[in-house]
C-alpha cells in the first residue's frame, strides 16, 4: 500500500498549512484563468466565481494549489522579476550596435579574418547585440561557438566589457578553450564564499562591471543560480544564453533556459545548419535524427558511433567485457592490479558485469559502483569487491 492510502487527507492539508505557517514551504492558487499556472498569473488572473444558479463548471470543484519549497518559490518569482527588469531598462551598455552596419562588418570580418557566417549565426550576432536578453540555440555542430567567438570579437573591437561563464568547471574549460579568453564558473564569477555564510559577493549592491554577460551551456543553469546570476547583472547589461535545451539538464531544480525560451519574453535564435567539420561524425547527425524522432545511422565506416548488437543479457555481458578490455589496451597497455573501474547505470545485470571482469582480469582489480543508479544491494557489492 503507498503512502498515499495510509495518510488521511485532513492530516496532508494539516500538515501543508504548519509548513507553510512555519514558511518552509509556500502555497499559491492556480487559476485555469490564468493560463500559464504561475503564482503571478493567479493572483493576476483570479478563476471566476459560479453563479448561484448555475451548477460549478468542472474545473471549479476541486481546488488546485501549487506547494513549493520557499526558496524555490522565491528563486522563480526572482528570475521572472529580474529578467522584466532587465528587459524594461531603457538604458543599454551596447546601443552603439543599434545603428550599425552589422551586415558590413560581418563581411569584413569573413574576408580579413576567416570568420564566414552562415545567414542563422549573423542573426544570432546581431540579435546578441541590439536585444537585452537574448537565446542562442541549436544542436551539436551548429556553429554556436562560432557565433560567441564573432560577438567576443565585435565587443573586443569596440573596447566594450563582457564576461564568459558557465555553470561548471569543465564547461568553463572548454568555453576558454574554444574562445581563447578567460571563462569562469558562475560561483567563480559571482565571487562565491562558502566560508563568509556561502554568500555571493556579487548582487543586487555589488553588481558586475561589464556590458554583456555571455553564460554558455545554460541548459544546466538551476533556478537558484540563475536567480543569483541574475541579482549580478546591471540594468544596462546584456545577457546571452547559449545552450542546447536537449542536452544536460540542471542537476537542481528549474527548468531555466527552456522556461525562458517557452516565455517569449527573450529573442531567441536557433541554430539548424550543421557545419563541415561536423558533417562526417554520426554523434552530430544521429542526435539531430534522434531529436527529430528518426532512427539514428549505422556505418561500418563510422569513427565515432557504433551499433553492438547482442539478443539478449549474456550476450551484451560478454560485448561490454570485451568492449572494456579492448579499451583499455589500447589506451593503457598493460593494466595492473591497482585499476579502478567504476560502474554507473541502471545495467540489466550490473553484478555479473563486475565478476565477469575480475575474472577476465585479475581477481584483486578494485572495482566501484554507482550505489544511485544500479539500485544493488551494498553487502552484495562489498562480498563481489573484496573477494
């Protein structure tokens, strides 16, 4: 029986209300009225009420509410304020492109520095650059870092101040190495202090001192993080979001770069050409068919993705075994007693992958397992581990 059966209504609705009496959490109405389900648009927006002679539409008979956690409540209401306020700023740091000849320079740049745009990124540029709060987006291969090396460029030329950040370190890496100038992390850039009270130096008092604010794979941007970021941005900045919506979401709550896409509210360019350089890897061409609902190519030919067909659990055991030893081969040569091999995903039987390696190799191989996504029982794994 869930828990649900075994818990009376009266006791939840009790419980809602000491939560929320205590603030832990924040209870709002929604209003079919309201149309987008926001706390906003519900105190906006009430449902009308029935008339006496009428019997209660359908919608009316039940009442829905909406129970966020309160710092959740208030990171969303935050994002949503913040970035109207941005957008309604009169000012703008980058007016001086407003008026230009973008077009012009766009041909400048490809015939002096090789930096050729397709008709897609000089919109996303020039959308970048004349709009307050911008989206670039697009699938793998697209050209978006094309596309932020010519804003960099632009904003370089014309002695403007701008950022590069990330939500993680290893974005932030690539992101430098991509553009070749300095990308931090957002808690880097936001001059987080875990030993002053886990505060963020930067906000609303301290703002950031630039003129564009570019956050690349903003698809793994929380919605607490974003409010922070955006409590840093000055009203006369611009913000750029570039991110691909089907690739790594945020590990913590909020759904940011897709809500801000799906509001309207930001000028949004998608990217849709793949590049040369990316035409010949099938990742690229068969997560554009995946993500159009097609079935991905196989080739024999391919260097970068590949089918192993197996008929049933034994059969993939035996693949990924060989799969593993073959990999490290070629990588490490010889592997001796002191690997590591960790273990991660909900495997169909995670357990005989790990015997059948130790036994493929050495009994005494140390190997790990993701203890969150197999689902195994840990004195199973412990018996298998230090046998």
């Amino acid at each position: 029986m869930c828990i649900r059966d075994r818990v009376a209504p009266d006791l939840v609705a009790q419980g809602i209300e000491s939560l929320a009496a205590d603030y832990t959490v924040r209870v709002e109405p929604l209003s079919p009225a309201a149309g987008n389900g926001s706390p906003e648009g519900a105190v906006d927006s009430p449902a009308p009420e029935a008339s006496a002679d009428e019997p209660p539409a359908p919608h009316l008979l039940q009442e829905e509410r909406a129970i966020y956690l309160a710092p959740f409540y208030y990171g969303e209401i935050g994002v949503a304020n913040r970035l109207r306020a941005l957008l309604r700023a009169e000012e703008s740091n980058l007016a001086f492109f407003q008026d230009a000849n973008l077009d012009r320079v766009f041909d400048h740049l490809a015939a002096q520095e090789g930096l050729a745009l397709n008709a897609g990124q000089r919109l996303a540029v020039g959308t970048a650059l004349t709009n307050k709060v911008a989206v670039l987006t697009g699938g793998p291969g697209t050209g978006k870092t094309t596309a932020t090396r010519t804003i960099i460029r632009l904003l370089e030329s014309r002695g403007f101040r701008y950022a590069l950040a990330a939500p993680t370190g290893r974005a932030a890496k690539r992101l430098a190495e991509a553009t070749g100038r300095e990308a931090r992390t957002i808690h880097r850039l936001l001059e987080f202090k875990p030993r002053q009270g886990f505060q963020f130096q930067r906000n609303e008092d301290n703002p950031l001192e630039l003129d564009m604010l570019i956050v690349d794979e903003a698809s793994m941007l929380d919605l607490l993080l974003a409010n922070h970021l955006l409590k840093a941005v000055p009203p006369g900045s611009h913000l750029l979001l570039v991110g691909d919506v089907d690739q790594l979401p945020s590990v913590g709550a909020g759904n940011v770069l897709r809500d801000i896409i799906d509001s309207g509210v930001a000028a949004v360019v998608c990217l849709t050409e793949i590049f040369r350089q990316a035409e010949g890897s099938l990742i690229v061409e068969n997560a554009h068919r995946i993500n159009r609902g097609e079935m991905p190519l196989f080739s024999r030919q391919a260097t970068d993705f590949f089918l192993f067909p197996a008929t049933d659990s034994e059969q993939a055991a035996d693949l990924v075994v060989d799969l593993l030893k073959q990999a490290f081969r070629d990588r490490y040569g010889s592997v001796e007693d002191d690997a590591v091999i960790k273990i991660t995903g909900a495997a169909d039987r995670p357990l005989e992958l790990i015997r059948r390696y130790k036994n493929e190799r050495n009994p005494t191989v140390a190997v790990t397992v993701d203890l969150l996504t197999t689902g195994i029982d840990v004195p199973e794994i412990l018996s298998l581990i230090h046998i």
